[in-house]
C-alpha cells in the first residue's frame, strides 16, 4: 500500500511503499483511510519530538482519522500510539477507539476539526469543573486549536470568551466565532501585563502558550486579581512559546490556584472515546466553523512544508 513515511526525524514524510497492516484479531480491524488531518501533534510525532515518542523509525504518522471499516460504515478513530499511523490507505484499529458517523458526515470536515477541537471540548469536559456563565480566558487562540477552543468554550456555555495572541489579523476574526474581547500578546512586556487585566476575573484559563509568556501572564493576572480566593483553574495544553515555564512560587501561593494538564496520560482511553459521539455530532451539525484543505496523500512532501504557514488545517486524502 502507499503511505507518508518517516525515514528520518529530521526531514518530511515522503509517498512510499509500505507493508499492508494485519489485524491481530479481538477488537482490531482493518480500516481503509479516507481522510487524515495534517495536527501539530502529527508534525511531532513525525519529528521524534513529542513527549510519547520513541526513536523507532520508519514510521507512518497520524494519529486519528476517518475511514470505512469491513461493515462499509465511516467511523472517526483514534490511534494508540503506534509507528502505523494514519497517513495511508490502511491502518489497524482498535474499534473500541472509533466512533460510527453518518452517512452524510463531511470527512475532511471531521477529519480536519476532532483533533483541534478534542483539546478545549475533553479539558473542559473532564480535567476541571466547568459550568455554563464562567469566564474563559483563550490563550494562544490565534492558532487552528485555540480558535477551535473559543468556538468550544461558546458551544459549552460560557459567559464570557477572552481571546489571546499575537496575530492581529486573526485575533480580529475572533469575535465572529464566540470571542467576547481580545487581548493582544505581543509588545511591551508591561503593556501587555496592563492588557491582561482585563482577565483578571476569570475562572478557566486555556493555554496552548506555556514557557515566558504562561508565566508573564500569570503573573499579571493574579496580580490584578480582584478576589484572589476565588477559583481559578489553568489547564495546560499546548506549549508553543516553550516547554518549561519559570512559574513564581507566590503565583501558588498568593491566589487560589490550580494547574492541570490535558492530554494523552492525563486523561485516559475510556475518557477520550466517551467524548467522540457528542463532538462528533456537533461537528456533524455543522455547529464550529472549520477551515479544511484537503490535499493528495501523494503532496504529502508540500503539504509539510505549507503546514507551519497555512492558516488552514491540512486534511490529506489517500485516495483523492
């Protein structure tokens, strides 16, 4: 079969040849790909630098993706993690880890929007109390997940939805999916200490930033805290400004304070796939707005490298 494979982290996936996969029977089942999204974590995970990955080469990245199963129905599944992902025209699946779509579900669509919009939809729904009027702060929403997350954090009930990041021209689309206000993250330090002030009442914050800026913001936002001994849960996702962050021990100490991480480890297996139907159903309804590209699995060489550049999420189609 063909698929992108990885010879080397430090170059991009070509279209080769590799080995078809084989069912090792009890829930697995063979699944012929129809749509795989190009995430961040794919590039990662290709790149040997993602937290769960190991130095076992060649490998097929993806995680996730739609496909059609021995039945003829199309499911959206998840993968284990595994060095057969689902950047191919077959991969192996456990069906536990897959959800049925409608028949009239749009692939790329579910394809393109699961992985992005799993990060807000499970850490809302499973690392912290959220309840529908609270204030959520969006860090880092100028990206494909934070702009899933402030059109989440609307669709789960939030009160109020404060968008953050550095790019101003997709911050200022941010209002039409949901957000409430935004704040900009580039800047005078102190400026942008006086911006966040405005978060300073919140109740959730969802970080895809972490590293210097995480910290700056915290700092700035518990310093102008109001109530200090009102809750305030920081759940980290993503970590694109840095990997560590020269977190204040006051920060713990000088508020009510918790920080949570959420993704693979912290939440397991049962949890993930008991959120697939819902976010798969709103999905479906056509309920967020997603911007898709779907591109040839044969492109899969350009689509990597258009990836860190395209505002789009890249969908790539193994039999287009």
């Amino acid at each position: 079969m063909k698929a992108a494979v990885v010879s080397s982290f430090d170059s991009a996936p070509r279209y080769e040849d590799f080995p078809a996969p084989v069912a090792a029977g009890g829930d697995d089942v063979i699944i012929d790909v129809v749509a795989a999204g190009l995430h961040p974590r794919v590039r990662s995970q290709a790149a040997g630098s993602h937290y769960t990955s190991t130095d076992e080469l060649p490998l097929v990245p993806g995680v996730d993706g739609v496909g059609r199963g021995p039945d003829g129905a199309l499911r959206y599944f998840l993968l284990r993690d595994t060095t057969r992902g689902s950047m191919a025209e077959q991969v192996v699946v456990d069906a536990r880890g897959s959800v049925v779509l409608p028949d009239d579900a749009d692939p790329v669509a579910v394809a393109a929007a699961m992985n992005p919009a799993m990060s807000s939809w499970v850490a809302l729904r499973q690392r912290v109390p959220f309840q529908p009027g609270q204030k959520v702060l969006v860090l880092g929403a100028t990206g494909n997940s934070g702009q899933m997350a402030v059109q989440i954090t609307r669709l789960l009930g939030a009160g109020e939805i404060i968008a953050a990041g550095r790019d101003a021209d997709r911050l200022a689309r941010l209002p039409a999916l949901g957000a409430t206000s935004t704040v900009r993250l580039d800047g005078d330090p102190d400026a942008v200490a006086s911006r966040l002030a405005e978060a300073a009442d919140v109740d959730v914050v969802i970080d895809y930033v972490w590293g210097e800026v995480t910290a700056a913001a915290m700092a700035a936002i518990i310093t102008a805290r109001p109530d200090r001994g009102k809750p305030l849960s920081w759940i980290e996702i993503g970590s694109v400004a840095g990997l560590t962050a020269p977190i204040p021990s006051a920060a713990l100490r000088a508020a009510r304070l918790q920080i949570v991480g959420s993704g693979v480890g912290s939440i397991g297996p049962r949890e993930y796939v008991a959120e697939l139907p819902a976010l798969a159903r709103e999905i479906t309804n056509g309920s967020l707005v997603i911007d898709a590209q779907p591109r040839p699995l044969a492109d899969v060489e350009q689509a990597w490298a258009d990836a860190a550049s395209t505002p789009h999420r890249i969908v790539l189609l193994p039999r287009p």
